[in-house]
C-alpha cells in the first residue's frame, strides 16, 4: 500500500481522487445496534467482503458499516466457477466464505487494524487540518442452522471476533516498516459485536428463533435476521416481478414457497424475540434482504440453480419494508441490501434504512469507485432538504418526531416507503425492459498481450486481481535454438510482436474465478483466463500444475522469473553483473546477452541427445520480467521486491 501509494497515488489501484472525503456541510452519521458509524452505507457480505483488500477498498471508498461474508462451520466448500453474472440484472451461485475460519478471522482482523493505520496515514489531522468522522461498524455474517452455529468452531470464532487481542498481536509483527509510526496503536480488540443471521433456505421458523435466543444471549451479540423474498407469498411476488416489472423471463424456483418461512411467522418471531433482546440489553432487527432462488436458463453460470440481485430484487424488497413497517408501526431497525444504487440511495436512508449496503451495482463499472457517488448523491439530497444531519433527514420526508438507531417512529414511517416503492414501481429503470442489455462486446478475442486497453477489468474485480503494468512494445525476429552434444545451432524462429506498452496481468493469488472481469471485457475470452498469470509464492506456483504462469522473486544474484507454459517450466534469471541472462527451459540452459539478447552459449543437461528451444517463451518472459522490475506500476507481484527493483529495473 505504501509503495503503491507513494508511487501512484493510488491503493489497491484506487485512485486517491476516489478516496471518501465528506464535505463537511452535513453529517451522515448514524447509529447501528449502539455502534456509531460516519454514515450508513457499505458493502453487503459477500465479493467485496472476503479479504482485508476488499474490505479496505470500500473503506477507502467511504464505507462505514461492512458485512463481512458470511461464515459457517463449512468451510471447505467447492463452487462451480464462474460464480458470478451481472451481465443484466444480476445473478450469482456465490455462497459462504472461501476460505477457512481461520483465515477468515485472521483477512477481517488485518482489515480492520489496517484501517485504523490509513485513519491515521491519510486522513489523519496532518493530512488536511480538518478533523472527520471515520468511524466504521464491522458486521459479522454468520449461517446457515441451529447445530452449525452451535458447533465450538463458529463459537470460537465469534469469540474471537469480540476480542482479537491475539491475533492482532500476531499481526502486530507482520506490520511492515514504512508503517513502523503506528505499529504500537492501541487497535481496538473488539472487531464486531453484531451479526446479521443467514439461513439455508427453508430453515423451519423455530430453528430460526433458537439460532437467534442463542447469539443473543449465550454469545452475546446483537442479531439482525435477513430475511427472503418469498415472504412476499408467491401471488404477490410474481405479480410485482412478472405483471408490474415484466420479468417474464425469470422463473422462481417453486420450492421456496413451500419452504421459506411466512411474512406471519416472520413476525410473530420476532416479536418474540424483541422480549429476549429487550431482557438482555441487545438489538434485534431484520434484514431485506436475500437474493431470491430462480431457475438458471443462462449459459454463463453453471449450477441448475441461481440467485438474482438488481434491479427486481429492489422493488421485492422495498415491498417487504413496506410490509415491515406496517407489522411493527416503524418501530423496528432495518438494514436494506437490494438493487441499491446511486438512483435509489438517498431513498433507502430517508425511510430510516440503517445500513444500506451493495453488492450488484460494485460489480459494475468502476467498481469500489462508485461508494462516493452514493454519498455524494445522499449529501445532495440532505442539502436540498434543508437538513444537516440523518435523523432529520428522515424526519423530514417521514414527518415523525423520533428517529434513533435506524428506528423510525411515528405514524408516518411506513407511508413514505408506500410513496417509494409506487414512485419505483413506476420508474422505467427497474423494468425488464430496461435491463436486457448486456456490456458490450467487440467481437474479438483476448490473447497474452495487446487489448483495446479500457481497463476495465482492474476496477470490477472485488478482489483487485487484474491489473496493469508496462512494458516495452517489441517488434522482432527471433531465432530458435537447437542443442545438442555437438554444441549449439541457431534456426529461423519467428516474429515476436507486442504493440501497446499497457498491458494487463492477473494475480492468480487473489482471483476466485468468479467471471465478473470476463462479463465486462469487451473481448471475448475472459482477462483471468487469457492474460498472465502471477503467483504470490512459489508454493502457490508450484500447487496450481495445471495453470500456466508465473512467479517472480529476488535473490542475492538478481531478478528470476519462473514460468509454466501449459506443462513446461521454465526460468529467466537476469545477472546484473554480468549483463547476462540464463533462460532455462524443459533440460535446456541458453545464456544470452540481455541488452541485444544475443545467445553466447547453450547446454542440454536432462540427458537428451537433441533437443529445440522455442525462444519465443524466451521473449516471453523476459517482457513479463522487465514489466514487473520497470517499477512503473506497484503491484500485487512487484510490491514486496520493491527495495530489489530499485537494483534491479
Ligand atoms: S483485458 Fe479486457 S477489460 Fe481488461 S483492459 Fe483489456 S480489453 Fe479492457
Ligand atoms: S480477476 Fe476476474 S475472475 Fe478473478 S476474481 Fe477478479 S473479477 Fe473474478
């Protein structure tokens, strides 16, 4: 982050102009189960959740409550690739976490003491003289039934999301020197203290209040039950979604409506549990809410099953608050995830909305940079009606007279999210019609190098794994090299050819193979799949057999690159002091000249009588070798040999 920031101005390939930086004209602080946060918006758990550069990405961006991706006992689970469609409206196969509990823990711990070092760095009174509200909620995610969460491994873990001192301890010694300043923080040990609740789909409504008596009172946390569309009842949802917004194309798997507990049950458990958390000091509230279960009719995802976010999920959901605040007379926290975005924010906060949080519109173009968007868009609205802060905010378009902890009172709350959702309903913006089309595509294929260049594959991907570096442009003819006992020929290979010098490569470390860079590339073929492939470590390398690509490292001699292409490894080390360079590939050594690459010698050593080097794999990874030492660009490859590029570029 230091390096890449000094460098470029930018962390993560967020460019600091989209770093959040409130105006200051109004406050969009609010309160989320006790918890003060700067404002209500942040990231649904889910991509942009997982690891500690997501999590910083939307905190730069201007996040305040972050729910984290949801964890369960399960964690070693296997997903069909790609998992994730926002081509039109949005859909996904996405489930829990990928990682393991531990490594969960230990990416949202990291997360969080990192913000509180870039508090300091970036935003801290040296930086502007202007003191600002940062305070951020973490939210822990947790599924899916009663024996799951009960098991000592999802305890433990909520245990020690209340307090880490021990892994920030840990974690304390890793902090890297350029942040030395801050390396003694008192990071506050309690990472979160509230859980939105997940559950399978058709978990019974008696296992469902077990789950939530249990973490409200027996591990001490606040409880937030999400809660999912069929609630709605199938008459009602299929008309909002077939009848009013036309989405005739999508068919609801039928067995959630025999499955999924009723909007009746939903209330009288919570109701129920209102006593338990009242008697225990707690908040109970509700989440709208979950995707909704439909039938995959698409070819990009894989599963028989898919869920859909967006735009229908939206109105869905707005439906269901509507109810809500009937049931409970606005007396009750909701929290919102559905279809927000820039259009719609400011609407979820008026109605008293705490948090309101997005997953499909950061999917989109642009990315963690389309967070100040939302803020500004809401600080917009605040201004034009005349109020300062979020509670009057709300008070003015509900006209009540209390508003406290994303708790609207009064009898006007659930009428002004009537008056939204027929406003939505008519707003040509969240119709079928309006969401047939996909990103556009330009017919042609991604191969190694040279792409039309739009980028736009670095900001889309959650996890900052597709990025840029520069290189050279080449344009020469290469010879290739025979080997045998005899010594060495040289024979006509054939053209090596690299145009732009932007080139883009992808850090195989972070990339989950989700499919979102490939929805929006406007070539054909998938930038992860098709572009180079980097490796953290060699033991990453070295695990992925079946993938070509490529790992970088330093040592006393200099810079080596190794490489996999299909089964073949192969190695450049580049020899400062000798101005030389040893390519080794499949038994064979070639040292050459690496000013005019100009072979002066070549040895066979797996016992072969005769054999052909290809140099084109020669010219290949000495361009991906000088783009990663160029220094032009931080990245995730080139970011811990930083001190070694300034040597070697
Ligand atoms: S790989 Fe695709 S999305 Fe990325 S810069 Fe090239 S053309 Fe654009
Ligand atoms: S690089 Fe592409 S496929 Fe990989 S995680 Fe990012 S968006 Fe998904």
């Amino acid at each position: 982050m230091h390096a890449e920031y000094n460098r470029t101005r930018s962390i993560f390939d967020l460019p600091d102009r989209k770093f959040y930086r409130p105006s200051g004209d109004v406050d969009l602080s609010v309160t989320f189960c006790g918890n003060q946060a700067a404002n209500p918006l942040g990231p649904a758990a889910g991509p942009h959740t997982q690891l500690a550069q997501n999590i910083v990405l939307s905190w730069l961006a201007g996040s305040r409550i972050i729910e984290l991706k949801t964890v369960q006992v399960n964690d070693h689970l296997e997903l069909t690739r790609p998992c994730i469609d926002i081509a039109t409206v949005g859909y996904n196969t996405e489930w829990s976490q990928e990682l393991r509990l531990d490594q969960s823990l230990r990416e949202y711990v990291k997360a969080h003491m990192m913000t509180e070092i870039l508090e300091r760095w970036l935003f801290g009174p040296s930086n502007n003289g202007r003191p600002t509200n940062l305070a951020t909620v973490f939210d822990v995610s947790v599924g899916y039934n009663l024996a799951g969460i009960r098991s000592t491994a999802i305890c433990d873990w909520l245990r020690s999301m209340r307090d880490a001192s021990k892994i920030i301890e840990q974690l304390r010694a890793e902090i890297p020197s350029e942040f030395a300043e801050w390396s003694d923080l008192p990071f506050k040990p309690e990472i979160s203290n509230s859980i939105t609740l997940s559950t399978f789909h058709g978990t019974p409504a008696e296992e469902i209040e077990r789950i939530c008596e249990f973490l409200l009172t027996e591990m001490d946390y606040h409880v937030i039950i999400k809660m999912n569309p069929p609630m709605l009842g199938k008459d009602r949802l299929e008309h909002f979604l077939y009848d009013l917004l036309g989405y005739t194309d999508i068919e609801v798997n039928q067995k959630v409506y025999d499955v999924n507990i009723t909007f009746t049950d939903a209330v009288a458990v919570v109701r129920r549990l209102q006593a338990t958390a009242a008697r225990c000091g707690k908040t109970i509230g509700v989440k709208f809410g979950n995707t909704l279960e439909v039938v995959n009719k698409g070819k990009f995802l894989k599963d028989k099953i898919q869920y859909l976010s967006g735009q229908p999920l939206h109105i869905l959901h707005l439906a269901l608050v509507d109810e809500w605040r009937k049931a409970f007379d606005s007396e009750f926290p909701i929290s919102f995830s559905a279809g927000v975005d820039v259009n719609n924010v400011a609407d979820c906060v008026s109605i008293g909305l705490v948090p309101v949080t997005v997953c499909t519109d950061l999917l989109r173009t642009g990315g963690y940079g389309r967070i100040p968007q939302y803020l500004s868009a809401l600080e917009r609205r605040m201004k034009e009606a005349g109020v300062k802060t979020i509670p009057e905010f709300v008070r003015s378009v509900n006209r009540t007279t209390s508003v406290s902890g994303g708790k609207v009172s009064g009898d006007q709350g659930h009428s002004s999210v009537s008056e939204i959702l027929s406003r939505s309903l008519k707003n040509p913006r969240y119709r079928a019609d309006h969401n047939l089309k996909s990103p556009r595509k330009i017919g042609s294929h991604l191969f190694l190098w040279d792409c039309i260049n739009c980028d736009k594959c670095i900001p889309v991907c959650p996890n900052d794994a597709n990025f840029s570096f520069e290189i050279e442009p080449v344009e020469t003819h290469y010879s290739n090299v025979t080997i045998s006992d005899r010594g060495w020929t040289e024979s006509p290979g054939g053209n090596f050819i690299i145009k732009k010098s932007h080139q883009i490569a992808t850090f195989a470390d972070a990339c989950n193979d989700c499919g979102n860079c490939d929805v929006f590339c406007p070539e054909d073929g998938g930038p992860y799949l098709e572009k180079p492939r980097f490796f953290g470590s060699l033991e990453s390398w070295q695990k992925w057999t079946n993938l070509s690509g490529f790992v970088l490292s330093v040592d006393q001699q200099g810079l080596v690159l190794q490489g996999r292409f299909k089964h073949v490894e192969c190695s450049l080390r580049l020899n400062e002091g000798t101005g030389r360079s040893e390519f080794v590939f499949d038994g064979c050594t070639i040292t050459v000249n690496t000013r005019d690459a100009k072979v002066v010698a070549a040895t066979l050593q797996d016992g072969s009588v005769e054999k052909q080097v290809d140099m084109r794999y020669y010219y290949i990874m000495k361009t991906l070798l000088s783009g990663m030492a160029s220094g032009k660009g931080v990245n995730f490859v080139n970011a811990d040999l930083q001190e070694g590029l300034k040597t070697h570029a």
